[in-house]
C-alpha cells in the first residue's frame, strides 16, 4: 500500500461492479430472478431491498445507479432529516438533475412518517426514484402510501458455501494491497464463511482483521484458522432486541418446543444466549410451560420456574445449563393447549360483552341485606360429599357456555374421568 494514500476499507475496495459479482441472492438476481430482470431492462421502478445486514442491499443499489442517466443521491435515515430531503427536492429540475434523481435511503425504517410523507409527492410524479432498504419488516415500518408505489424485494442471509469464494477474493486482494503472500492454513476460508451468519461484510471485516493480527515474515502472511475463528467471533449473531431477529428467535424456541423438538430448542437457545438475551429466553419458556405443556404435565410449570429463577442468580454464562434443562424438559414432555384455549374462550366473550350479573348465589355476603329479593342461597361445596354439589356459577346468559375441554393426555383424561363419575349423579 502506498504510503499517504487514502485508506479504504477492505469491504469497500472489493464491492462487487457487476450483478455477476454479487454473492448470494439467486433467488432475485439469477439468471432469470426478477430484481435482475428489472434492472437489465433499465426501466427502475421504486423498490425496497429487505434482509439482514451484509447481503448486497446497498451494493445493488450502486450497481442499479451505475446503470442509469439519473443523478444518484443517498441518504442514511439514522443521520438525515427533512433538510436533506429539501436539499434533494430543491435540486429537483435544474440543471443538476434534468432526468430526475434516483434517492437511496438506507435504514428507512427510521425516517418517521412524516420524514417519509415528504418524499411521496415527487415520486407520485417520477421526479425521484426511491430505492429504500431496510433490515426491518418494511409492512410494519414503511408508511403504507409509499408502500403502495414500492416493489419489495427481500434480500437473504448468504449460506456459507457461496460466501467461500468472497472469503477467498478478499484474502487475494487484501494481500496485494499489502504486499504480501497469504500463506492460508487449510479450512480457513470455511470457519470465516460459517461464522459470519450470512452477512458478507462481516465476512471481509473478518479477513482484514486477520491481516492487521497476522504473523508476517520474509513477504509472507500466515492466516491460520485459530485466529481466523477468533476474528470471526460472534460475526455470527444478526440480533436486535428490538427488531425482526428478537421476534424471530424467540418464535422459533417457542415453535421448537411446541414442536417437541429438543434439539432445534436448544439451538435457538443458544442463539438467544450467545446475543445476551438472557430474559428473552427465560419468557418464551416460562410461557410455553403453561402454554404448550400445561395440564398435560402440570409440575413443569414449577420446575421451569425454578430453573428461570436459577438462570437469573447466576447469570450467563452459568445460566444455560438450568435453562437448557428446562428446555429439554419442556421439549420432551406432554403437550396440552387446554390451558390457552380455554381463557382464550373466556377473553373473547368478556370482550364481546358476553357477561351478565353475577348469578345471586355467587355474589359476596355484603348482598344479602334488605332490599333484595332473596337471600344469596350459596351452597358450600366442602360440606357434600366428594366436596361437590351442582349450582349455577356462569351468568343466567352464558350458563351452558364451555370453554374448558379436557385434553386427550393421561393427566387430564385421568381428572375427566373422576369428574365424570361424581357428577354423573347430577
């Protein structure tokens, strides 16, 4: 590298110039993927580019502006406001854009409706092409008019088979910046790709990384695939607590242990607790105890609990071993929605207004003063046999309502069955 000359990131200086280059996203820029289609014809529609960080949103963007005559202006909604839209809009017909602009909006998601209303007039008119990404849900965050004038195209994490080749330009092209001969232990391409989740950039951050650490002698450059691990280190985790990844990972444990799937549970358990999210995961599994499991296994409820209050006093990482018994507990063990969709029941019709008085037998002592018509008349189960006796406890309108049916596991069958027989004297 030349000495005074302006450094450049590595990711940067090897950004793919052609559609071809690109890694990953055949789905949408093969041969015959639609977003390739589009841009080949040169007619560019407004398009919103989704998916996760580090596969090729932004470098698209670039190459579609390479294509076109129309003046290309980019805005990063995490820094800019409504002064630089106005600046973009104030450009509008003049001679700095007589075939309009073509606007790139990264993180669109945090430009508030508002910011994003103010776009909207000019490209109803054409005046500006929009071409927005996002790493979030663009339906839950894109105001719905410029939705409605968008084509949405989402962009996939890169499986780590078709990030090798990346890997492996970067580790070429990194050394003749530097000058040196990579002398590249065997597998190292493999444990960068695996362990950078998807995300390209951190893929080639990871490279030159390795090229800042790595042992140098005589013109050579060892990359061994220890270090290249610890250069990778957590690369691997696309979290926000707060975004698409939370939501993601905590449905993905709650549907594996629904599921009854051990090992996919721990899996993303492990995600959860790689990225910190030590509630995250205590949540999901709490609930899915009465959730999921229920009256079918009615003591995993306790059992979680004391595993959750176990994670919590002892902190990550120690935490994952109570967690993971819980999970594997809950994985493995009966399953009953009896509980949910009974008070699921129960919800609806107290929100539909399906209610009623309190039947007289239900209502509290202080009601059995003068004035009413008769006396409360409440029979006190404990004092007939089997500590039961039939009465009316669900308002006069909804007294035949059931919103309990007793699941087809051996606990809850062996509860109907006793059931069945004291109240079959009825």
């Amino acid at each position: 590298m030349e000495t005074g000359a302006i450094y450049r990131p590595l990711a940067d200086l090897i950004r793919p110039k052609t559609l071809d280059e690109v890694v990953g996203q055949e789905h949408i820029l093969g041969k015959n993927g639609m977003l390739r289609r589009v841009i080949e014809s040169g007619v560019i529609p407004n398009m919103i580019f989704y998916g996760p960080s580090g596969t090729g949103k932004t470098t698209v963007a670039n190459i579609i502006a390479e294509r076109t005559n129309r003046t290309l202006r980019k805005l990063n909604a995490t820094t800019a406001g409504i002064a630089d839209v106005k600046t973009i809009i104030a450009e509008l017909d003049t001679m700095l854009t007589s075939k309009g602009v073509l606007l790139y909006l990264d993180e669109i998601q945090y430009f508030n409706k508002k910011q994003q209303q103010s776009l909207l007039e000019f490209i109803e008119d054409g005046r500006i092409t929009l071409i927005a990404s996002t790493t979030e849900n663009p339906y839950f965050y894109v105001y719905n008019a410029l939705l409605s004038r968008s084509t949405i195209f989402e962009f996939k994490q890169v499986p780590p088979a078709s990030l090798v080749p990346a890997v492996e330009r970067a580790i070429r092209i990194a050394g003749e910046r530097e000058c040196v001969t990579p002398v590249v232990e065997e597998g190292v391409p493999r444990k960068i790709a695996a362990a950078c989740g998807g995300d390209v950039r951190k893929s080639i951050n990871a490279v030159e990384v390795l090229f800042a650490a790595g042992k140098r002698e005589k013109g050579k450059l060892f990359l061994t695939a220890e270090e290249a691990g610890e250069a990778a280190q957590k690369s691997a985790m696309h979290y926000d607590r707060e975004g698409d990844e939370h939501f993601d990972s905590v449905s993905a444990l709650m549907k594996s242990l629904r599921g009854s799937d051990p090992d996919a549970a721990l899996h993303y358990l492990a995600r959860l607790l790689t990225a910190g999210d030590l509630i995250g995961a205590c949540r999901r599994i709490l609930c899915s105890a009465s959730e999921d499991i229920g009256l079918a296994y009615p003591q995993a409820l306790p059992v979680v609990k004391a595993a959750v209050d176990a994670a919590l006093q002892l902190g990550l990482p120690e935490a994952r071993l109570p967690l993971a018994e819980a999970v594997i507990l809950l994985a493995t063990a009966p399953k009953s929605n009896s509980v949910v969709t009974a008070i699921d029941k129960a919800m609806a019709d107290v929100a539909a207004g399906e209610t009623g008085p309190f039947p007289r037998e239900l209502q509290n002592v202080h009601a059995d003063g003068a004035g009413f018509e008769r006396e409360q008349g409440y029979k006190y189960p404990h004092d007939y046999p089997n500590h039961y006796v039939k009465q009316q406890y669900l308002p006069d309108r909804i007294k035949d309502r059931v919103y309990y049916e007793y699941g087809d596991n051996k606990t809850e069958q062996a509860a109907k069955a006793y059931w069945d027989k004291i109240k079959e004297k009825d």
